[in-house]
C-alpha cells in the first residue's frame, strides 16, 4: 500500500509542478476545437451537445499535443544528452504552442486556411527556438529532435478534425429529407 501512496504523492506533485503547461495545452486544444463552433452550430445541435463536443475535442486535441511533447522530451533527453526535468519541458512548450490559442480565427472565411498554415509554422519555429536557445542545440539538432513530435501532433490533429467533420456531416446527412427520384 505504501508504494502505490508514494506513486500518486509523486503524481499529484508532479501535476502540480505542470498546472501551467497543461492548462496551456488544455487552452490550445480548447481553442482548436472552438475553430469547429459554427460547424457544430450548422449541424443544428443544442448547447449541451455542442459544449460537450467541444470540451471532449479539446481534451482529445491536448493529449494529441501532450503526446507531442513528450516525444520531444524524450528524444531530447536521448539524443542530446541535456538533463530534461518533465515538468519544467512541459510548461515551456506549453509557451511555445500559444500562437494556437488564436486558432479559432481558422473558422474566418476566405483567410482561415492562411491562418491555420501560419500558426503551424509558429508552433514548430517556436518549439525549434525554444531547443536552440534553453538547451544549446543547433538548428539542425533541433529540427531533427522536434520535428517527430510536430509530425505526429499534425496528423493527430488531422485524424480529430476528420472524425469531428465526418460525424458532423453524418449528422447532418441523417437530419436532411432524401429525395427518391428526379427533381
């Protein structure tokens, strides 16, 4: 009993010393999933079900990005041999992922994809300067450790936004009336 004890003691401090870091993670992927809001409202769902897609989607896009981080940290804390401290790397990158709080400016017509291409850009040059300049990388270093974890939070990201926009459509589909024959 007394190591499962230690175990969540060394949990619930280490949650404590990332409250920043997954807070911010949990804003971007909040922010991600408000870039569906007028899908969802197009959809003619109510509240309720709207406010739970989002937080489930948000919840979904921060572990996609937690996931990320954490490749990161491990790749750096393997390859490059620099002392990695979990708690403190997560609340760094969390910084480096806050241009995507203004992902919800993706669901602008017209300028949306612009928007969302550019953001994406930030978050992997942030990520690389943040390996450049806290650890001492070169570029090159760092943009082979960092780009896995941006390659695997981007398809992540993809696979969510095609099964919420394919669920979406479905719902969508069921709601309309078919039409049996020619017009």
């Amino acid at each position: 009993m007394t190591v499962a004890r230690q175990a969540l003691d060394a949990l619930g401090a280490w949650l404590v010393q990332t409250d920043v870091g997954l807070g911010l993670l949990f804003l971007v992927g909040l922010s991600m999933s408000l870039s569906h809001v007028f899908a969802l409202l197009a959809n003619r769902l109510n509240a309720r079900q709207i406010l739970t897609h989002l937080l489930l989607d948000g919840l979904m896009l921060s572990v996609a990005f937690l996931l990320s981080s954490t490749i990161d940290m491990v790749l750096l804390a393997t390859y490059a041999s620099a002392p990695v401290h979990p708690s403190a790397f997560i609340n760094s990158i969390a910084t480096c992922l806050l241009p995507a709080v203004l992902y919800l400016l993706v669901a602008a017509p017209y300028v949306g994809e612009l928007i969302g291409l550019v953001i994406w850009v930030l978050l992997h040059l942030n990520v690389l300067s943040l390996l450049h300049v806290r650890f001492g990388l070169p570029y090159g270093e760092a943009l082979s450790l960092a780009s896995p974890g941006y390659l695997v939070a981007v398809v992540l990201v993809g696979l969510l936004f095609r099964q919420s926009w394919r669920a979406g459509y479905s719902t969508l589909a069921s709601q309309l009336p078919s039409h049996g024959g020619a017009p």
